[in-house]
C-alpha cells in the first residue's frame, strides 16, 4: 500500500471536519452551487479512499470533487461550513469567515495533491522538455 503524502492527508483532515451524512443541509447546498450531484453524493466514498489510499488514484480524484464542489461556494455553503468547522458555542458559526477560509484552505490543499501527482523525475522531465 502507498503512503498518504503530506498534502492527501490534510486534504483527508480537512473533509473530515464536515459531517459524513449526505442529507445535511451542507451538502444540499453544496449541490446547488456546483451543479454536480452526483460528485456531491459521492465524495464521501472519496475520502474513505483516500484514507485508505486505495485505489492508487485516489488522492488525485478527491482532489479533483473539493475542486468543482467547493471551488465557487454561495453564502449559504459558507455560512454552513462555517457551523460545520466550528463548535457549536462560537460566535464564529454566525458568519461566513470561517467557511471562506476552510473553503479556501481546502482548494488549496486540493491543488497540493494534484501537483503532487508526479514523481520528482517526472517533474524535472517535464519542466525540461515542456518548458525550456
């Protein structure tokens, strides 16, 4: 079985703070936003093969669904992943910062994986040929 590389894993992390259950409001909204129901539904099978690192692309695929499912978030996603990241006591669930910054954090991590896809050879390989 393959490591999970430094970005895969906070990638896993950061999924793991939104709830698991596809009927939450969250992910309703999420299908709103990105139009995609079916990535939506199934990003959770997503995650636990990740986690598992199995199928070997498996990083690469979760990092392509955070991508179209959080890469435009309405106010509504934000203000639900907001409630989703934080505890129930913080004044932080009432507004929309926290879900921007995880949303944010997250696409970024989700590019992480996809950069990282590539072995190191086939990086320099390719920055030779492709951009010299």
């Amino acid at each position: 079985m393959q490591k999970m590389s430094p970005a895969a894993e906070r990638l896993v992390r950061l999924m793991l703070l939104l709830p698991s259950d596809p009927r939450e409001p969250l992910w309703d909204s999420v299908a709103d936003d990105c139009g995609d129901l079916p990535t939506v539904m199934a990003i959770g099978g997503w995650v636990s093969d990740t986690a598992k690192m199995w199928p070997e692309g498996a990083p690469y695929v979760l990092a392509e669904m955070v991508l179209i499912v959080f890469g435009n978030p309405s106010e509504t996603t934000l203000h639900l992943l907001s409630q989703a990241v934080v505890s129930p006591n913080s004044r932080g669930r009432k507004g929309t910062g926290i879900g921007a910054a995880w949303a944010a954090r997250a696409c970024q991590t989700a590019i992480d994986v996809l950069a990282e896809t590539a072995s190191l050879e086939e990086v320099l390989d390719r920055a030779k040929t492709n951009w010299s």
